[in-house]
C-alpha cells in the first residue's frame, strides 16, 4: 500500500502497520511552524559561530537538548496529533527518549542503515519499543538528504545483518513538503540520505519510548530547572517525572 500524507490517525495506524512508516499533514497552523524553523535555524548558527556545533559526515549538523533552547520545542514534543499516532504504536503512557534536531547540508554523507531500537538485543518482541518522528522544516526532496527507509522491514524484527550486505540494502527517500510529519517504527530500517543540493536540509526529530523502556536522554539530570517548573503535565509524563504503574515511587510510594 502507498503512504500518502493524512490527518487521519487511523489511516496513519494502518499505514504504519503495513509499511512501517506514517505521514502527518502539518498539525501546525502556519504562524506556528513558522517560529518552530526559524528558533532552529538560530540555534544551529549560534553553535556553528561560537564552535559548539556536533557537526559530522561531510557537512551534517546536529542540534541536541532542544527542550533546554527554546520553548517552540516544549511546545512541539508536545503535539495532540503525533502524540496520538505514537500512543497507536507505544501504548499507554509512552515516554519522550530525546529530542534533536538533525540538519543535512549540502555534501553531507548518507547516514548508515540502522534501526532505532538496536539497543535491545535480539530476539526483538513483535512489537516496537520505541518510535520517532521526523518533523521536515523544509521540503524533503531525493535530493536533499530526506531520510530514505526500507519500507516493511520492520516486519523483519531485526536490525540489519552487515556481515550479509543487508546494510547496502536498497532504500528510497521519503518525499514530502516542509512542515508534514514523519512517524515510523522503531524497527524499520533508515537512514539520513545524502544532501546533493546547495542548502540545508532542516529537520527535528522527537523520539519516543515505551513506558518501562529507559529513556536515551536523563532528563532529571539534564534538563533545566525552569523548564522542569513550567512543564505542563503532558510534559512532565512525556518526560518521566510522573509514575508508570509501579515504577518511578519515592520510598515505595507514589
């Protein structure tokens, strides 16, 4: 079946089921998602003028601890209708693992074949553990490093076996116009693609785990007071601060 951009959460739970990837129209009004790119875009040239940018392959940039640069990421990680399609895919009370951004620019290298959940080792369950979703800041293009998956591998249960040359696997390049969503599988294999273009490519992803599945940044540790303070209480949820069942008490106590 053929992913084609929805609003629609059951559409998108099917697509996911089928083909392991989901795309969301803009959830975003228009003035919204213009302060979401433009807050990014002037975080990453502040690291790149005061030397602090990760920036890696050729010319790719990351962005990392976005919930400490700005309230327009609180606010995103936070978005009703990808919040739903993950809850479709993670069950209840899902945790957010870590939000970044990850800015392909022009000669920047292919990213590896990899699944995100290759942290837990195999047998996986039949089920992902964990999700991500990339928000696209501009248009994805062939071309400009849009993130290229294998579509159905998360069927396979299993990361990539190199020592088979599955990592040269052929994969294709998720097309779609700046501001739509990308949500996909834990288990299905991707990559960024190469930007051949002569600009940026400029997107964020906010990743997603389990509830019991340990989250990939420490945000207890991490995270800034204030923002901690004005957390709303999705927010504080997503971010670990409240119970899961039985996990998380203080002296066995909620």
């Amino acid at each position: 079946m053929r992913v084609t951009l929805t609003s629609d959460v059951e559409k998108a739970a099917l697509d996911l089921r089928e083909s392991g990837y989901c795309l969301l129209e803009c959830p975003l009004p228009e003035a919204g998602f213009t302060a979401l790119r433009a807050r990014l875009c002037e975080v990453a040239e502040r690291e790149r003028a005061d030397g602090s940018a990760f920036v890696y392959d050729g010319g790719n940039q990351r962005v990392f601890s976005l919930l400490n640069k700005g309230e327009e990421f609180e606010r995103n990680v936070q978005e009703p209708t990808v919040l739903a399609v993950m809850e479709e895919l993670l069950g209840f009370n899902f945790l957010l693992s870590s939000t970044h951004a990850n800015i392909a620019g022009p000669g920047g290298s292919p990213m590896h074949l990899h699944a995100d959940q290759t942290f837990a080792r195999p047998p996986w369950p039949p089920y992902p553990l964990v999700a991500n979703s990339m928000w696209m800041l501009d248009d994805f293009t062939a071309g400009n490093g849009a993130t290229r998956l294998v579509p159905g591998s998360h069927l396979l249960g299993r990361q990539p076996d190199y020592d088979r040359g599955e990592g040269n696997a052929e994969s294709v390049p998720v097309c779609a116009p700046a501001g739509s969503v990308m949500v996909f599988d834990g288990r299905l294999w991707h990559q960024t693609g190469a930007n051949t273009s002569d600009r940026p490519r400029h997107g964020i992803l906010n990743y997603y785990c389990r509830g019991w599945v340990r989250q990939q940044q420490n945000f207890s540790s991490g995270l800034r007071p204030e923002v901690t303070e004005r957390a709303t209480p999705v927010l504080r949820r997503l971010l670990g601060l409240e119970n899961y069942f039985s996990l998380g008490m203080t002296d066995g106590l909620p």
